[in-house]
C-alpha cells in the first residue's frame, strides 16, 4: 500500500534522563542527570543531519524538559518556542487536543515531552501501521521509547484532523543510536 505525501511532520522527543537524587524536589522540578546533559547534546547534532526543521516547538514546562530543550537548541532554527503547563502530562489524549489547535501553516511541530504519553501518542497515530522488520522504526518505537529518543511521524491530514491511523512513523532514534 502506498502512503499518502505527508502534510505535516510531527517531532516527539522525549526529555532526557532526569536526576532522582533529591527525594524533596516534585516531580516537576526534577533536573538532568549528567546521562541527560550528554545525550541531549548527542541528539542535537542528529537533528541538524535530518531534513526537517520545526516551524513551532511546543514544551513541558517540567524543569527536565526545559533542560532537554535549551540543549537542542543550537539544532533549531528560531522559531516560536510555547511553554505550556498543559504538556507536563502523561496522557496522549492532551497531546493530541493540543496538537489540533496547531496552525495548518505549522508544517513541522517538535513537542518536547513526556511518556507514557509520547509512546501512545505515537502508537495511535500510526496504529495500522506494519513493523514486518524488527528494524523497522515503528517495531522498535513499541518495544521502548527511552529518554532522550526522537520520533519523526508523518501525517496525512491537517493538525486539526488528527486522529489514530492519520500518521506513521518514518524515524525513530535513540540517543545509543548515535554512539
């Protein structure tokens, strides 16, 4: 079966590995671990390789997250970059109603997030999608989608039209990838 032209582009990066250390501090204000501030880096460079450049980033406003941006972001070109409280969550159902909002000129998103809700955003949008290849992105997308790791989706429908099967995922790259 052959796939449509993709619309959009769709970047998930997850924030990289977060410092547990501080048993005071919530959840939200943990910071990098230094596993984190090395592989942050490491992705950067791997997106300024990749054809695609975000037209908007959407961010948690989660300390790790945050972090895991400022280090990427000598990869991004300066586009509008939106905090928002509403993407600290684990639910893919907010990502999604988030993501609809999304201007149709926005031709590539980048949200810098977290899982669970990274994973089943990803997992829904290209649900249908066939992983015959144990290489295959989307196969190794399901089996773990670590911190720090990049999924590049395509879209077959506007943001607003999003819904499960509207994607696939053409990359996914984890930071062991690039060692």
């Amino acid at each position: 079966m052959t796939r449509p032209a993709a619309r959009h582009y769709l970047l998930l990066l997850r924030h990289a590995k977060s410092d547990w250390d501080d048993p005071t501090l919530e959840d939200h204000e943990r910071p990098l671990a230094a596993r984190g501030r090395q592989a942050a880096p490491r992705m950067a460079r791997h997106l300024t390789r990749t054809p695609l450049r975000p037209d908007l980033v959407l961010c948690s406003t989660a300390r790790r997250a945050r972090q895991t941006l400022d280090l990427m972001r000598p990869a991004l070109p300066p586009v509008p970059i939106v905090h928002e409280d509403a993407l600290y969550t684990f639910e893919a159902s907010a990502l999604l109603d988030r993501l609809r909002a999304c201007p149709p000129e926005a031709r590539v998103v980048m949200v810098v997030g977290h899982n669970p809700a990274l994973e089943d955003l990803a997992l829904h949008l290209s649900s249908g999608q066939q992983d015959a290849d144990r290489d295959h992105p989307v196969h190794r997308l399901r089996h773990k989608f670590p911190t720090a790791a990049l999924a590049t989706l395509g879209l077959s429908v506007d943001w607003s039209e999003l819904a499960g099967g509207t994607g696939w995922v053409d990359d996914f790259v984890r930071p062991k990838d690039l060692a």
